[in-house]
C-alpha cells in the first residue's frame, strides 16, 4: 500500500498508480496496484447492507514524481465474495467512478480490485484472433490433405482393376490364359 504522493517502487518508467477506494462513511485508502497486479482485501459487512466504493485510479508519473489522471484505455475489476465464498460482484470499471453491492449474509467480505489495459486486452484479443485463424486454416489444411489421400487412393484401385482387366484381355487374346 502506498501513501498519497508516496511514488511507487515501479522502477524507471510509467508505474501502474494509485487505486483510491472508499467503502463505507469516512473510510478511504490507497492501494498501489501495478498492471495485471490483483489487490484484496476483506471488509466486516453486516447482512443486508448496501456497499458502494467510489474509486479513481491514478498513473504515477517517476519525471514529474506526481500523479497524473489515468487514461480511459485503464480497466479495473473488481470481484466481491461473500462469507460462504459465493460471487457477489465480478465486473468491469472504467478509470474513474463507483461500484455497488447489498451483502447478502453478515460476515467477512473479500472484495478484489485488478487493473488491466485496454492496450493490453486488445494484444490480447488479436493474439486470440490470430490463434482462432491459425486453428482455422489447419483444420482447413487438413481436410483438403484428407480428401487427396482418398481421391489418389480411389485412382489407384481404379487404375489397378483397369490393369488386371486389360492384362486378363491381352492373355485371353493371345491365348495364354
């Protein structure tokens, strides 16, 4: 967990920032979570209760050592389990704004928070894309490969019995069958 103006360890470069999330009346902390990072934590709920968390996740900037606004290619997840482990909430959030859920049972809640990149699930798509084409044109391959293999063997037989029928005529016409 970082502090407000606190920069992450993130080495040189853009680190994935800050996650401000505020639960409940006058509860608000940092997490720094970097990119694909998943954070957790477990919140005491009584049963019934509404629970809304605003958050604003940040960039932290190492040249300017500040916090700078996220850019809207910035996802966050967040996944809520209850205290029998059953999914409450499993959606996705842009770089700013608010998530609701009603407990359903009174105990320890486990509430999640995991920042994912447009950029990145768009690499990801592509790769996807990529993969499910590949796939496509093997088995497109491999069907074309099946259909040779039984059309060449189909000329063999043919090509067989038109010999031995010929070679069975040549005899009888020579006379040595």
């Amino acid at each position: 967990c970082g502090a407000p103006g606190a920069g992450p360890r993130a080495g040189p470069g853009r680190g994935w920032g800050t996650l401000l999330a505020l639960m409940g009346p006058g509860d608000a902390f940092y997490l720094e979570v970097r990119e694909l990072e998943e954070k957790c934590f477990i919140q005491e709920i009584p049963d019934g209760t509404v629970v809304i968390g605003n958050y604003k996740t940040e960039l932290y900037d190492p040249a300017m050592e500040k916090y700078q606004p996220s850019p809207q290619w910035i996802n966050l997840f967040v996944f809520v389990k209850d205290p029998e482990n059953k999914n409450l909430l499993a959606r996705q959030y842009g770089p700013q704004g608010s998530f609701t859920f009603t407990s359903q049972s009174p105990g320890e809640h486990q509430i999640c928070l995991h920042l994912e990149s447009i950029r990145f699930a768009l690499f990801y798509d592509g790769k996807l894309w990529r993969e499910e084409r590949f796939r496509q044109t093997s088995e497109s391959t491999n069907q074309r490969v099946l259909w040779w293999s039984i059309l060449q063997t189909f000329i063999l037989v043919a090509t067989g019995v038109w010999q031995m029928q010929h070679l069975k005529s040549f005899f009888k016409a020579k006379k040595l069958v």
